[in-house]
C-alpha cells in the first residue's frame, strides 16, 4: 500500500514489511533496502504499530535489534514515528512495550513528565486497574484524530483532490429468535450434553 502512495508524491523511501522483520535474516533485508547504510536513517515510520506489542514476538525484538544495535550504534538515535488505530488491544502493557522501543528500554525517559520509573507506573495503573490514568502520558506521546475532530476542524480536507467524505452510518435493529429459526435445536444440544453424554474412561 505505501509503495504506491510515497511514488505518488514522488517521496524516496526504504520499505520493510513487517513479515521481513520478522524473519531471521532481518538485517539483510533491510540492508537491502537501504543500500546498505543504515546508520544513515534518521525518520522511521512503522504502520499498525500494535503489531509491536508483545516483546516476545520476533517483530519486537528484530525492531528493537534494528534500532538500537544498528540504526543508533553511532550514538544518534533516529526519529521513530508509531501509527495506530489500536496503541491497546489486550493490555495496558501493549502500549508499555511499543514506548520501551521508542525510549530504548529507558525506564527514566519520562522524568521531567513526573515519571520517575515508567514500569513502576504503568505497574502502579495495572494494580488499580484504571487505565484512564494513562491519558496524561497519551497526551504527551501521541497526536490522536477522531473523525468529528477532523470533521470540525479541517472541513476542506482533501485527500488527491478529493474531499474526505465520511459516510453517515444508519443504524438498523434486527430482531430474530434462535429458538424459533433452529426449532429446539440448541435445547437438544444442550439436553445431550449435560444428561446424555458420557465419557469413556481410558486407562494406560
């Protein structure tokens, strides 16, 4: 998808997919598409960025290697941009995780904001289980668009020339019975399980 979109505006640019990253031979790949320089990189962007929430998956620890072993090892950290829809999907600690890989693992990046030990909080947040508490330091790391923000505030936004145009939805309630459309059928099956069936004991 990006590939054609940067041609479109005639913007160079070296693209990993997320696939590639996570591939054992990651730094050829992306020697590859860099020329072989990547200590020259200075902006990343990554895509569906929520794909780096588990520090166990290949992705993030080849990122991480990327970045910090690689891309920085002269000292010059590049410019790391996060796009995502979804920062949270299971746990706050989604979110603690794609923040380890912009800071570096930097438990004390966030000092001057008031966090001392990143972990400590967000672990302080997980214990009482009121993730709004995270809102201050979404604040200060991200840039969050809703559709009426943009709606209000860029109403002549255009994409190619074209204005954006975000359909209306129409809701429509739907009511249906499963006992009726399956005529007693999950009763049965429900019947069958709890008095009928019964299980074989195995021996060894």
């Amino acid at each position: 998808m990006w590939q054609d979109e940067v041609k479109d505006i005639i913007l160079a640019e070296n693209i990993v997919s997320l696939e590639e990253l996570a591939a054992d031979n990651f730094i050829e790949k992306v020697q590859k598409a860099t020329g072989g320089h990547m200590e020259d990189i200075e902006p990343i962007v990554v895509d569906e960025s929520h794909n780096l929430r588990n520090p166990l998956s290949n992705r993030w620890e080849n990122f991480y290697t990327l970045v910090w072993d690689h891309i920085a090892r002269r000292g010059n950290a590049p410019y790391i941009l996060f796009l995502t829809a979804t920062p949270i999907n299971n746990t706050i600690w989604d979110f603690y995780w794609q923040i380890m890989l912009l800071v570096g693992m930097d438990r004390t990046a966030f000092m001057e904001e008031g966090i001392p030990d990143i972990f400590k909080f967000f672990k302080s947040i997980d214990t009482i289980g009121n993730p709004s508490m995270l809102n201050d330091l979404l604040n200060e790391l991200s840039i969050r668009r809703t559709r009426d923000y943009i709606k209000k505030n860029y109403p002549d936004a255009t994409i190619k020339g074209k204005p954006i145009n975000f359909p209306e939805r129409v809701l429509e309630n739907i009511e249906y019975s499963l006992g009726d459309t399956y005529k007693g059928m999950y009763k049965r099956i429900a019947n069958a399980i709890t008095s009928e069936l019964t299980m074989a004991a195995i021996s060894y």
